[in-house]
C-alpha cells in the first residue's frame, strides 16, 4: 500500500519552506504527498511581503475531498495565521479521525517575519495541540507557547516540553536549532525519559524551511509505519544531511533553503 501523508500549512512562493518544503521532502523520502493550503505568502529568501488568507470554509473544502478519497497515513500541521483556519483545521481532523498528527506550530520565519496572528495563539493551544501525536517547536516557539523565557539549556527545554504536554500533547520535541555550541541537540518527551538527538551544528546560513522539512520528515517516516523515535531519529538525519548539502545551491540574496534532493542530484 502506497504511504501518504498530507500537509496543512501555508505556500511559500520561493518553494524554501512551507508546503512546498513538505511535499519535497515527502518525495524526498518516498511518500506520496497530499496538500491542503492554509495561508498563501509573497516570500522569498529576505523576508515575508504579504499574506493571503484563504476563507476558513475553503480550508475544510479541500480537508475532506483529500479523505473522501486518499488513505492519509500522517498529517503534517504547518503555518496556520488565523484562529479561523485553526478552528477550521481541529474540526476537519477530529470529523475524519486523522492519526498520527505532526504539530509544527509555525509562528516565525527564518527571516523574522511573524506567521502567526498572537491572538490565535490560544487557539492553537486550545484546538490542535491537544489532538497532536508530536508537537515540535524550536526554542522561540517553546518559549512562546509556554509564557517563558527562551530556554537556556536542556534541562530548561526539558521543562518546558513538560508544561506543553500539559496542555494535551502526547509527545513534544524541542529543537535546539536556535542553540548555541557545537552541537544541535533535539529533545523527545513524552510520558517516559527524554530522548536526546543530537547532530554537528553545520556552519551555514541556508536553513530556511527547517522547521518544516523536519517536521514533515518526522510525518513521513510515521506514514511509512515507523515508530515515533525512529521516525524522529531518520528526520533528523536527513535534515542534518539537506543543510550539510545546502551550500551546493544559489537560491536568493538571504537565508537559502535545504537541499532537499541532495541524494539524487548530481554535484555541478
């Protein structure tokens, strides 16, 4: 049976991030990607221009013809800028029982433009943190999320995941890609001891869609049949292995995105 999984998030019209990231990266690791647009962005490598909301009714739209008629083995939750589209979002995966919801709960871009209205931040507390399987926020969004300062070390982060499990999330990865040292170290809480993912920081500035690609990573390798550390343990992997490779790429005047096919292409 073919894997699929779906992504929920907003277009980023210079295909670094967002689901255009997602379906790379599905592709990528031999998922076959369904999409539903939450949010359309005039972007590029500097910055965010503009933002188009689509009606709240068009996002369920498109919800259920994708499972009227696909098997969807994984979501992947993105940029959601609205509390309507949230609220839209929470309805549409609870009508058609979705599992294994991966919740990226995009509130900045790389370039620092805000994603996310502050007003729907209590909704994406409320709505979709609660029926998400993982929850994967970096160090800002931790910080934000939870009402505290950003977390300074990994007993801090630890903390941290434990207050956005309280908040009905079965499992939490904390990403330390905003961290400094050496080393970029992820952690995976759930109802157990923390699961420590660490990887060479790689010295870059072409990390744009990061957040997006892992996280669609982890949802691909759960569309696939994997447990979630291991799911979490690959996307890790091949996310270290798409920004070591990023630099093989020209793309814009700002933060570059991954290499998303660095496997298949050949080097100049």
């Amino acid at each position: 049976m073919t894997a699929i999984a779906l992504t929920i998030a907003g277009s980023d019209s210079s295909g670094g991030a967002g689901l255009q990231a997602d379906l790379k990266t599905f592709a990528a690791l031999g998922v076959y990607g369904a999409s539903v647009i939450t949010a359309l962005t005039a972007q590029n490598t500097q910055g965010v221009t503009a933002i188009h909301d689509p009606p709240p009714e068009f996002i369920t739209a498109q919800i259920d013809a994708v499972f009227a008629d696909l098997r969807v083995a994984a979501v992947k939750i993105g940029m959601l800028s609205r509390a309507g589209a949230i609220e839209a979002v929470a309805a549409g995966l609870m009508r058609h029982r979705a599992e294994n919801i991966v919740l990226d709960p995009v509130m900045v871009a790389t370039s620092g433009s805000h994603l996310l209205a502050l007003n729907a931040v209590e909704a994406l507390r409320r709505k979709l943190i609660p029926r998400a399987l993982l929850v994967t926020p970096n160090l800002p969004e931790a910080a934000a999320l939870t009402g505290t300062g950003l977390a300074r070390d990994e007993q801090q982060m630890e903390s941290q995941a434990h207050e956005i499990l309280s908040l009905g999330a079965r499992n939490v990865l904390i990403k330390g890609g905003h961290a400094e040292g050496g080393e970029s170290v992820d952690l995976l809480i759930g109802q157990g001891e923390a699961v420590r993912f660490a990887a060479q920081r790689v010295p870059t500035k072409n990390t744009h869609g990061s957040g997006c690609t892992l996280s669609s990573a982890i949802a691909a390798g759960l569309a696939k049949g994997l447990t979630l550390a291991d799911a979490v343990r690959e996307a890790k992997a091949y996310v270290t292995a798409a920004i070591a490779a990023a630099d093989r790429l020209e793309i814009g005047h700002g933060p570059g995105p991954l290499n998303h096919f660095h496997q298949f292409w050949r080097t100049p």
